[in-house]
C-alpha cells in the first residue's frame, strides 16, 4: 500500500474514496456541528457587535487516553460504517433518534496502524443550537460516559484574537487523523471561508495544505 505523505504526527496517511471499505480494519466517526452560535450573546459589557458575533460549533469528545476525538470507534465484524456510526452515537453521547439518512459520509483516511491498516471515515450531521445543547447535555448519560468518554468540548470555529479561540484548540492533543477530518469538516461544509481557514491553522503553526495531505513536489511515496 503506498502513502503519499506524513502526517504532522508523523504518520503516513493518505486520504482515498469516501467509505471505501479496507478489508484490514476499519473505524467510523461523527462530527455534530451546529451554526449561528453568539458566544457572548448575554455579555452586556460587550458591544451590540461583539454580542451578536456568531461562530459555527463542532462538538468532540475528551477521550480516555488524553486526546481528542469525534464521537465513533472500530467497525465491528458484519456491521456496515453506518451502522457502526449509528451504534457508537448511541454508546457514546446517547444519541438514538438518528438514522442512516441523517448522516453524510464526507472524508475516509487510510493509514498505517501496527502491522496493519486501518480506514477512518468521517460522517456528519448538522442540528440546531437548540439540539446541539440537548445532546451534549445528554453525553453524561451515555454508557461509555466515564469509561471512553471522558466530557465533550463545544468547539467554536473563529479566531478571537491572540491565537484565543479555534487556533488554541487545533493544537489540542488528537486523535490520528482527527486534526485532518475536523479541517475536511469546515472546508466540505463551508463554515468559515477557506482563507479564514487557512489563517487560523498558520497562528496554530500548521499548513491546511498539510492538514489536507495535498502532495508537494518534492514529497515522497513510501510504500508500505
């Protein structure tokens, strides 16, 4: 299997068809994301403006390890990527009344994991604010609450100056290829604008065209 480039963890990665099936190993995720959201909206010692400020908002997950994460895990055997979606929303954040048709399958990486690999695939959901604070107010309630999941971030996508704000948060510790899915996120669903994008990951100290695995010249194509 050959990798067109490392990862910023130094993992070699590559992105292929969305929800091609690796016959090795497979782990399929969810990424809740609401827009419209006023951070400081109840702010009165802040401006008119300020208060009606509105950010898009990604919902993650604290994990076990110290990293963070999108609601999801392993594919177990004879279960599809959606269902197994489906079934880790539910163990994870409680999450029922959700079907497969509320779910858009929008990135898939494949990447060395031991002597195997392994396929991430990313799946989406949009919901309302109201809907966004029910259910990650439901999270605690959830069977893996305190075993795998360890509390839930809202993840406000703007820079607020100083680095405060989403470029902070990208350098959270994550996941193997969650700093790429959430970057795949924003740009599939337009929730800030690519240049936006793009500054927030510099003030970061990342490269969003190394975040999308695009291909240097100069990069080379282990084989593995």
């Amino acid at each position: 299997l050959t990798f067109n480039k490392k990862n910023i963890q130094g993992i070699y990665m590559k992105k292929t068809k969305v929800g091609k099936v690796n016959q090795e190993g497979n782990a399929s995720f969810v990424a809740i994301y609401a827009k419209g959201f006023k951070p400081w909206a109840n702010n009165l010692e802040l401006s008119e403006e300020q208060q009606n400020t509105e950010v898009p908002i990604v919902l993650m997950l604290n994990r076990w390890d110290g990293r963070v994460g999108f609601i999801g895990g392993n594919v177990d055997n004879e279960e599809s990527l959606i269902e197994a979606a489906l079934r880790e929303s539910k163990e994870e954040i409680n999450l029922s009344n959700v079907n497969e048709s509320d779910l858009e399958p929008i990135v898939t990486h494949n990447f060395k994991a031991g002597s195997k690999t392994l396929s991430t695939h990313l799946f989406v959901k949009e919901v309302s604010l109201e809907e966004f604070s029910k259910i990650q107010n439901e999270i605690p309630n959830s069977k893996e609450f305190g075993v795998e999941v360890m509390g839930s971030n809202k993840v406000l996508i703007g820079d607020f100056g100083r680095g405060k704000g989403f470029p902070n948060f990208l350098k959270s510790p994550m996941a193997t290829s969650v700093r790429e899915e959430l970057v795949e996120l924003i740009l599939f669903k337009k929730l800030v604008s690519k240049d936006s994008l793009k500054k927030m990951c510099e003030v970061a100290g990342f490269n969003l065209n190394d975040l999308l695995l695009k291909e240097s010249n100069n990069s080379k194509s282990p084989t593995m």
